[in-house]
C-alpha cells in the first residue's frame, strides 16, 4: 500500500519486474456489416410476409423442371416451336386437371345428397340388426338417431346450400391455380433464355458446370414425377376397375381419390387403400376382404416391379431420405409438398454431390496413396 492508501500494482517476475496491462477484447463493427445485416433481415422479412407468393414462383419453378424434357420432347417429334409445344402441354395439363376436379365435385354432391336421403333407411335398416338390437339395450343411441334423422338430414340440406357461399371464397383458390398455369407456361417458354442468360454470367469452367448440374437436377425431377405419375394413373385404374367389380359407390371418384394419393411415395398406395377398405366395409365384410387381397398383391407389384422399371434410378436416396422428405415437406407445404419432397431431396443431393466432388476425389486419391507408403515404410 502506498502512504496515501492506494493500492499499487505488483511487479510480475514473468515480465521482469514490470506491471502486468490489462487484457481486454476490442469489438469493432463496420458501418457496412451493419448494414449487410440490416439489408438480410428486411429480406427475410419482406420473403416472410409473401410467403404464399414464394411458395406459387416455387410451385411454378418445379412445375417447368418436371415439364422442360416434355416441351422439349414435343419440339423435336413434331417440329413446334417452344412456345406452341408449352402452350398445347399445359392447355392439356389444365383440361385434365379440370376434368378431375369436376368429376370428384359431381361425387361429392351426388355423396351428400344420397345420403341425406338414405339416412333414415339405413338407420331404421341397423336398428332392426343383432347388433342394433343390442346397442339399443344397452344406450338406446340408435333410437335416438332414428329420431333425429330427419333433423339430420335437413342440416345437411343446409350445408349443402351453403357450397354457394364457399364458392365465393373458392374463387381465390382458382386466381392462385390460374397463376401458377401462367408463371408455368411463361417459365417453359423462358427455360432456355435464362438458362443461358445465367450461364453468360459465369467463366466456362463455371459454366459447363452450371449447365451440367442443371440438366442433372431438371433430368431427374422430370423423370422421377412422369414416372410417379403414371404409377399413379395404374394405381387408380387398379383400384377403381376393383371398386366397380365389388359394386361400391363412386368408383370413378374412389380411383380419381386413389391415383392422386398414391402420388405421395411409399404411403400413398396404402392411405387409398384404407379409404376404398372403409368403403368396402360399408358394402360387405366379403368386398373387404377381396379388396384388402388386390391392395396387398398390388402393392408389391408396384414396390417391386413398377417402380424400378418405369421410374428406375432417377432418385438415388435411401428409404429413410424418401420418408424423412414426405414428412418434412409435407408438414410444410401439406400434399403438394409430400408429393415433390423427393425429387427436391435428389436435387438438393445432386447439388451436395457436385460440391463435394472435389473433396471427395482428394480423399479417394491419397486413401490410394496410404498403402503404397506404408508398405515403403516397413
């Protein structure tokens, strides 16, 4: 201590004698860092609150790499040029799609209405069963549901008056579907503009390997769909020839239901399955049996034979990748993202693999090396 009480620093051996500074760590930030970090933030803000306008461009994005090879293909077959052979693929593609969704709608009324008017006979008709009979021992529920069918079947009336007004609020569904038709049809038209507009940005090694990264990604997106798809369409047929043999309600739709389920890979054929079972039940115990038998042998028809030959190896991912993508996609983006979460994981693979090529080439070369230079060394 000083004479005057304050207290002095000790001198430090390790410095000779001379007092130890204080440590301390100077952050500095540029003015320019802030305002990277500032300019990201807005960016993901802005792309936040348009959400659903970057889901349609990404819906569209994918949409012209499935339907690229196709527009291509039809220019060489018959000469068109690109903007006639994207025009008739996707008026087609919207025919199709709006024959389907008029035919599950025509169902769907015809569904309502039968059974706003066959409510009361099939309740009477369970009552008068054994086991109708017991269950009205025990609570009495189905006397008191053939007490309230006529009530029943009046709310249904009502719901179904009110498709008019969920009509109105539909029509924001057809302005989105006519935008992704559109941004669709555009991109095919523009696919090789910008494709090579992109790749003049690039030196030539880089181009070349944009340009062959590219063609992989668009190549296997498009092969791996068109192949889910007509997977699909024999999948519907299977089941809906199965459900019009059996004699169930709607097999048209039941098939319609079935081929577009089935797009999702691994589950889709089996969650189908599930619904034309409980259709089948409602039939007889015997149509469920022979359908569960069709579903079981058409399964692994299709697990084992139509998958490899039609879609083959376009998708290199394992099972738990197939399934991980469905959930993970599908709990964002719901059925569409079940359906393109795979193609997407063998794009983004595809991308990995490009960019490790190098790495991985290094690796191989001096793990080929290591035994030369061990058996020098011993």
């Amino acid at each position: 201590m000083s004479p005057g009480g304050t207290q002095v620093p000790l001198p430090d051996m390790a410095t000779n004698g001379r007092a130890t500074p204080r440590s301390g760590i100077d952050v500095s930030i540029s003015f320019r860092t802030i305002l990277l970090v500032a300019a990201t933030v807005a960016v993901v803000a802005a792309l936040v609150s348009i959400r659903s306008v970057v889901l349609l461009i990404f819906v569209s994005v994918f949409s012209v790499a499935v339907l690229s090879p196709v527009a291509t293909w039809l220019e060489q077959r018959f000469g068109w040029s690109r903007r006639l052979a994207s025009m008739v693929l996707v008026l087609v593609l919207v025919v199709l799609a709006a024959a389907f969704a008029l035919m599950l709608i025509a169902a769907a009324a015809s569904a309502v209405h039968g059974l706003s008017h066959d409510l009361p006979q099939i309740v009477d008709q369970a009552r008068h069963s054994g086991l109708g009979d017991l269950l009205d021992r025990e609570g009495g529920s189905l006397k008191a549901l053939s007490t309230h069918a006529g009530d029943i079947t009046r709310g249904v009336g009502r719901v179904s008056g009110g498709v008019a007004h969920i009509g109105v609020s539909a029509l924001g569904a057809v302005t989105l579907v006519f935008s992704v038709v559109f941004l669709t049809l555009f991109g095919l038209i523009d696919e090789r503009h910008l494709r090579d507009w992109t790749a003049g940005l690039l030196y030539r090694e880089k181009r070349e390997r944009y340009l062959r990264v590219t063609d992989r990604i668009v190549s296997t997106t498009s092969r791996y769909m068109l192949g889910n798809v007509a997977i699909s369409v024999i999948c519907g047929t299977v089941y809906g020839v199965t459900a019009l043999i059996l004699g169930l309600p709607y097999p048209l739709a039941l098939a319609v239901i079935a081929g577009i389920l089935d797009l999702i890979p691994n589950i889709g054929a089996t969650i189908a399955g599930v619904i034309i079972g409980i259709v089948a039940l409602s039939v007889s115990v015997e149509a469920l049996i022979v359908f569960v038998i069709v579903m079981v042998a058409y399964q692994q028809i299709e697990n084992y034979i139509l998958q490899p030959s039609i879609i083959g190896k376009a998708a290199r991912i394992s099972g738990f990748t197939v399934l991980a993508s469905v959930l993970a996609f599908g709990s964002l983006f719901g059925l569409v993202g079940a359906i393109i979460g795979v193609p997407i994981a063998a794009g983004l693979q595809i991308l990995v693999e490009e960019l490790t090529a190098g790495r991985r080439a290094r690796i191989a070369a001096a793990d080929a090396e290591s035994p030369d230079e061990a058996v020098t060394a011993t």
